[in-house]
C-alpha cells in the first residue's frame, strides 16, 4: 500500500508540473507573437525614417563653401 500511495504522490506532482509547464509555454508564445508584431511595427518604421537620409560623416563638406 505504501508503494501505491508513493506513485500516486509523484504522478500527481508530475501532473501538476506538466500543467505548469503547458501555462508557461501558452504565456511564452503570446510574448514571442507580441515580441515579433513589435519587430515588425520596429522595422517599417525604420524603414520609413530611411527613406530620403542621407548619412553625413564629420568629414563631408557641409555644402556652405568651406571645406
């Protein structure tokens, strides 16, 4: 009898830390969707930033005559 109530010990622990385990994982991928919308809200964004820069180095001349 003891054996029996040993193994059901552990299978109900194990049963509670799958449970756990799936939560964690459903709570994971929200944030990895959340995370990668972020990304690619980030990335057109920069995209847009980009589009008509012109990178200037503190070498280039200014355009005002003095080199």
């Amino acid at each position: 009898m003891k054996n029996y109530a040993e193994r059901l010990m552990k299978v109900k622990r194990l049963k509670g830390s799958v449970v756990a385990l799936e939560v964690k994982r459903r709570n994971l991928k929200e944030l990895m969707i959340l995370a990668e919308t972020d990304l690619e809200r980030a990335r057109k964004e920069l995209a847009i930033a980009e589009k008509g820069f012109v990178k200037r180095e503190l070498d280039d001349e200014l355009g005002c005559g003095i080199p």
